[in-house]
C-alpha cells in the first residue's frame, strides 16, 4: 500500500507538467505526509531547504533576495489586459528580455482564476510563470481582487452580482458605487480564500524555481467620490473608538508622526481615546485617515494569509494625489504620502508601501516614500523617454528595489532602445552596487536642473548635464534630453560612473588646500562577467579637468584620483 500512495503521488505531481494543464485533484495528507517523511532528510522537502525571496536591511539600506543573493529588479509592468490569453502574450516575454529587463510585473486577476465559487483555474498563471521563465525572466504579480484602481471591476461576476452577500459602499446619500466595502466579512474572506488559493499554486509549482518573487496585495487602493464608506457598517464603525492599536502607535511615535497626522491630532488636543471624530475632528480629512485605517487593516489580513502559505514579500501600491485636492476627489485612504503613519500601524505583513508615479516630480515623490523605514520601490511610473535617465535616480539615490515602467510591452523604438541600454548599465553594475550601496548615489538631469552636488568619501562632485558644455551639439535646443548615473565609491579615491549624458568634477572636502586631479579614467566593459578597461585622456577627460560620458552614450566608468598641492 505504501508504494502504491507514492506511485499516485508522483502520477499526481507530474501530470500537470506532462500535459501542461491544470488537474483538480485530492490528496490525503496522510499520503503526502508519509510520502515526506519516508523520502527527505530531516523530514524536510526541497521547498524548506531553499530561501525564499525575502528583504533584508545592511546599514539602514534595504534589499531583495532571490535564490540566496541580492537581486535588482530591472523591471516593467504590463497593461492592465496583456496577459488575459495563453497565446496572445507569448510574443511580449521576448520583447522584454530584448530590453535587459530581468523582472515583469504582471497581473492575476480573480474574475478569472475563481470564476465559479470555490474553483480555481490557474492556467493563466502558469503560462506567465512557464512563458517567463523560458526567457530567463522573474515575475512580480499584482492582485487584481478586490480593488483595483479603486474599482471593484475585476472580482468575479457571482461576487459582482451577489450585492446583498457581497455589499458596496454608500455615497452620504446612500447611493452605492462599483466598490466593495471595506467593512464586509463577506468580501475579505472571499478574498483571503481567492488570495491563499493562488499563493498556495505558486509555492507548489514555482517555489524551488523562484521564478515569482514578490506579490502586489490589491490595486491602487482608494475610496471613491466620497473621502469615507457610508454604509451601515461603516457608520458603525465611525461611531466607536479609534482602534487602540493606532492610538498605540500614535503616541509611541509621537516625534516622527508625518505633519498630515500631527496637525490632524493636535488640533484636537491630543486626545488619547475617542470616537474618530472626537480624535481627529470633523472634516474630510479625518474620514480618510478613518477609511485608510480600514483599507490597511484589510490589506494586511489579506498579506497575512497569503504569507503563511508561501512567504514572499508583499507591498501595496499607490494612485498619488494631486495637490489642492480634497479627499474624496481623488481615490482616498490608500497608502498615500500624508497617510503612510496611518497604514505602517495597521498593516505590518505589509513589507513597503509605493508610489505609481503620473504626474508631478518623481523625485519628490520618491523622497515622501524614503523614509519611516520604508523599503523604496517604484514599481509603476509613466512609459516615457526620461525612464532611462529616471531609473539611475531611483536606484542610486533612492537605494529603490527596483524600477518598472508601465504598459512596458508597448513601448516605442525610442523608449524602448534607452531604457535597454541604461538596464545595461546597471545589469553590469549591479554586484560593485550591492557590495558598495553605503557609497553610492545617483543624479537625475534635465534643463530646468542642469547639475547635482553629492558627497561620496573625501570628495564633493559636481555632476552635471553634458549640455552645459557650451560645445556640445544640442546645447543651445529648447530641450534636453534627460541625464542620469549612478556613482559608486569602491575603496578611498576610486569611482565608477554609470550612465548617460553626464560630466563630473571632483574636490577634495577633507583637505580643502589640495588640489585634485583624474590619476586615470578608463571605459569599463563587462564581458563573461570580467571586466576590460580601455583608457580615456586628453580631449575625453578634458585634458583632466572632468569625466563625460557623451550625449546619446551610455557608458560605465572608473576613475582613479589624486591630490597634490
């Protein structure tokens, strides 16, 4: 009897990978169980063995994992209905590895992997997972459930049209709108079971492989036209006690609270107890921090379960504001800049809260999300030319995770050409960045800000776009192209530059009565992962003035300097 239970268990796990389909099946723990222990050292399975992608911190500086080494994310998100068809995305995994990207971040979407109550179809999944890996690519999925970009348009029809079951959320006039409520048992556990049910595929079909390592909870999470849920079970809600879980964490964290959230409880005295109003007032602005509260605490039960089936890393993404919008007018509650105090003492299965950034500055935007402790990742921003200079900013100065332009699969020659050529850059500087990430910076330039100043070591540099040589073709157009590179201090005196369309001065800041001078500067090529250097002087360095890497160049490279006097 015994062979025979392993007999089926092999019939069981290989069957999906000789037909390619997806197999409805049931197993006995007790089989499983002794199919383990009889057949693993220390009554452990390949999967426990193997690290899962995770975050680690060294020196205040975050990182992401993969296979037991640090991993850089060169990414691009998918439109929102570029992976509904087995065949039709075939094409886009070859596009994208053409453009050195290494991660994709993909949708799952549950209207079509739970179309009947309680049956799952994961074909879509394992094509993604099985099409990406063929290219050498690595997945980040995005959870279309119960929100996305504030909407409930992407949950399956039987929850769609089980409103009594399932119920929205009420404008002040009771009018409901496409959006699930955040206050329902009903549709967090529809989504906790959806959401476990995919990580629990996942972990059996890809943990050992990796090929998927981090998962989005939720889409741009964020209460439309009002900045608060009216139904009765949010009224409910609104009219007991701010949970003491955040008073707790408002008075720990007192001198770091963001001035949104301060001003919001000083301006009520600091109440320590209270209904929400009582607490924070009676505005609009204190109904979004009651529906970020919520929103995060879903969020996080959410992350929770999916995270003791299979342990990735989870975040929730962000739709910004735009500024002199009141809450309400723009999706609310989601874990927005002024709101991160709020969702970080909610939602700690949460492992980092980012922006999708459309409008405004991106390094503003990213600043706002660089602190609290919160890892950096930019995993949306718009499709544009600048991403190429963007990027070298994000990561360098930003320490991001990683990078990923949206709707990346149609993306023009232009776009497409820089983008591969800075994910170049940085593929190829990726282990003196991980080794290095304490010394390391970056520079984003464009004509409105033609130069950065950044100190690295002993030294002050004075990076700059490569048109404000006077000399340079170009120089004198209404517009620049976008410049950007990462600086990377190695050992004392030593640099390596990448990027595009910079030059760099440096200066001595620890002995301001030396002067210094470029001992070397050489091109830095790397080919079967070694590194061949061909020399730069005379017109190239400026005669030793300054570094420069050309406009409409991409380049890597290291400079030696000295002092004299």
């Amino acid at each position: 009897m015994r062979y025979f239970k392993y007999i089926t268990l092999f019939i069981i796990f290989s069957l999906p990978k000789i037909y390619g389909k997806n197999i409805e099946f049931v197993v006995s723990n007790q089989c499983i169980g002794d199919y383990i222990a009889q057949n693993s050292d220390n009554k452990r399975t390949s999967v426990d063995v193997i690290n899962t992608p995770s975050l680690t911190k060294t020196n205040d500086t975050y990182q992401l994992s993969v296979n037991g080494k640090p991993f850089l994310m060169l990414g691009g998100e998918l439109g929102n209905s570029s992976v509904v068809d087995v065949d039709e995305m075939k094409w886009i995994w070859e596009k994208l590895r053409g453009m050195n990207l290494n991660t994709v971040l993909a949708p799952v979407y549950w209207e079509l992997i739970e179309p009947q109550e309680g049956k799952f179809d994961f074909s879509l999944v394992d094509a993604m997972i099985n099409q990406a890996r063929e290219k050498e690519l690595h997945l980040v999925f995005l959870w279309f459930g119960t929100w996305k970009n504030s909407m409930s348009c992407y949950v399956p029809e039987w929850i769609k049209k089980d409103f009594k079951r399932f119920p929205r959320t009420l404008d002040k006039n009771g009018k409901p709108s496409e959006i699930l409520s955040a206050f329902s048992e009903n549709v967090l556990n529809a989504d906790i079971k959806a959401f476990t049910e995919l990580m629990k595929h996942i972990k059996l079909v890809d943990a050992e492989k990796q090929t998927v390592i981090m998962m989005q909870v939720e889409n741009e999470i964020g209460q439309l036209p009002e900045a608060r849920d009216y139904s009765s079970l949010a009224n409910k809600a609104f009219q007991q006690e701010v949970p003491e879980k955040l008073m707790d964490y408002l008075s720990k964290n007192k001198d770091i609270l963001l001035p949104h959230i301060k001003e919001l409880w000083a301006s009520n005295g600091y109440k320590q107890k209270g209904n929400w109003e009582t607490v924070f007032g009676k505005s609009v602005a204190a109904d979004e921090v009651f529906t970020a509260w919520y929103y995060a605490i879903f969020a996080d039960k959410v992350a929770e379960a999916g995270k003791n089936i299979y342990n990735l890393p989870m975040y929730v993404n962000c739709a910004l504001n735009r500024p002199k919008v009141e809450p309400g007018k723009y999706p609310s509650g989601g874990p927005l800049p002024h709101l991160l105090n709020v969702w970080q003492a909610a939602a700690s299965h949460i492992d980092m809260l980012s922006p999708d950034v459309y409008h405004g500055d991106f390094r503003n935007w990213l600043a706002q999300y660089d602190k609290l402790n919160n890892p950096v990742f930019l995993p949306e921003i718009r499709m544009e030319p600048e991403n190429a200079a963007q990027v070298f900013y994000a990561i360098g100065k930003h320490k991001s995770l990683g990078f990923s332009p949206f709707s990346i699969e149609n993306a023009n020659d232009t776009e497409a050409t820089s983008l591969r050529k800075s994910y170049k850059v940085l593929d190829d500087l990726t282990e003196l960045l991980f080794a290095n990430r304490a010394t390391s910076d970056g520079v984003y330039l464009d004509k409105t800000n033609p130069s950065d100043t950044i100190n690295l070591g002993d030294y002050q540099m004075i990076i700059s776009h490569v048109m404000t040589l006077p000399w340079t073709d170009g120089a004198k157009a209404e517009k620049w192209t976008s410049a950007g590179c990462v600086i990377i201090e190695t050992v004392p005196d030593e640099f390596w530059i990448g990027g595009t369309s910079v030059t760099c001065t440096f200066r001595n800041i620890k002995d301001k009565n030396s002067t210094t001078g470029i001992l070397s500067a050489d091109i830095a090529v790397k080919k079967d992962n070694k590194w061949k250097f061909i020399r730069l002087n005379g017109d190239q360095t400026h005669q030793g003035r300054h570094i420069r890497i050309g406009s409409g160049e991409w380049q890597i490279q290291r400079i030696k300097l000295y002092n004299y006097k």
